[in-house]
C-alpha cells in the first residue's frame, strides 16, 4: 500500500513540476498553452485531485516560484544497460551529485552527453480509450500528422490502451490532430524508446531495477528510461 502512495506522491510532483515549467513558458491558461492541457491530461490519468492542478498552476505563477531546468543525463546501468534519467531541478549541481552517488552505487557509471542517447529515439507516445475507434482509419487519418506506430499497449491502471506514437518534432501536430478529431488522450508524454533492447537473466535484470528504482526515488528526477528487453 505504502508502494502505491509513495508512487502516487511522486507522480503528483512531477506533474507538479511539467505544470510550472509550462505556465513559465506558455502562461497559465490552458486554452492557449498545449503543453498545459497535455500536462493537465496527464494529471488526471494519474487521478491527480482537480484542486491540486488548480494549486500547482497559481503556484507557478507567483514570483517566488522556482526555475526548474531540464537536465538528460546518462549513463550505463549493471550489465552494460543503457539509462537516461530526465531530471527538473533548481540546483544541478545537488541533482548531479545525487544521480552520479545513485549510478556509483548501483555498480553503473555516468556518462557524458551524448554518450547514450544515440540508443534511444525520442517520440511522442500518446496513450487512447479504444472505444469507438477504428484503428485502420485511425491509422490512415493520422499518417499525415507523422504517425509513426499504432498498437495496443497497458494504462496506468492495467487497462486496454492503444498506444500512438510519432516522431518527437511531430509531437504538437499530433496532439493538434487528435484534438481536432475530438479525441482526448489518456495520457500525452514524450518518452526515449530504445532502438535495441538487452536481454538480462531474472538475477542481472533485478540489479539494473534497483539502480533504476532508486534513480526514480529522487526528487529531482522526472523520468528514468533503459534498454533492459
């Protein structure tokens, strides 16, 4: 139970941090701002309470807010697996410091910029109720849009989704694209998939999953992406 509030609590906050880097950069309402309403989209796929998106979006415009930047690191896991962890910080050399001490004792090594991210490519993964859709005209109506894949895949709950996924420079023509077609998106989020996978045995893969769990721990960090198959 304790795993599932701490889950919940982390993803309140890093929804909380998406909100203000978007009200920063495109003003608080959501009407006019994209990156707004997806990070509102998301809030709610993760049951995030209306009162707290409302709280984190008059937050983030007060003066006393906190700058968060985005910072990619990356790294190599146990067993030669590739990891890039997502940070939003107010103090990169604190988040630096705690991700490389995370890597070091996780038997990993951080790397320099660049020296992972080849690996991945990053997209737009869009996560949909598939009620009353059709997935060959979905398919043929969102190719122009960038449209990479379109497949079936699991929500946050354990639900049936269909996932949608396009190139990460068509990320905004495809949100546009859905919207337009009245099609709101259980989730909108923008992830690094890999190109190739590794295949662990069940004792190695637990190792690279607690490096990765305790990367996810901390409170800098956003998102943590790997190659583990």
């Amino acid at each position: 139970m304790f795993a599932r509030w701490d889950r919940m609590a982390k993803q309140f906050t890093r929804i909380g941090k998406e909100i203000a880097i978007a009200v920063k950069a495109g003003g608080p309402d959501a009407n006019t701002n994209p990156a707004l309403r997806r990070c509102m989209q998301n809030a709610k796929s993760v049951n995030m309470p209306k009162d707290r998106v409302e709280a984190a979006i008059k937050r983030a415009q007060g003066k006393e807010m906190e700058n968060y930047e985005e910072i990619l690191y990356e790294g190599y896991g146990p067993h030669g697996v590739a990891i890039l962890v997502e940070t939003a910080t107010d103090n990169h050399v604190r988040t630096v410091a705690n991700v490389k001490s995370v890597f070091n004792k996780g038997n990993g090594a951080l790397g320099n910029s660049g020296s992972v991210s080849f690996q991945f490519k990053k997209m737009g993964v869009f996560k949909l109720k598939p009620e009353g859709l059709n997935t060959d005209d979905l398919e043929l109506e969102l190719i122009d849009f960038g449209l990479e894949e379109l497949g079936e895949g699991t929500g946050e709950n354990g639900e049936d989704v269909l996932v949608v996924r396009c190139g990460f420079t068509d990320f905004g023509n495809m949100q546009k694209a859905l919207e337009d077609k009245g099609i709101t998106p259980i989730s909108a989020e923008v992830e690094w998939i890999p190109q190739n996978t590794v295949e662990l045995s069940e004792e190695h893969a637990q190792d690279l999953l607690k490096l990765v769990d305790k990367l996810e721990q901390d409170e800098d960090v956003q998102k943590v992406f790997h190659n583990l198959a």
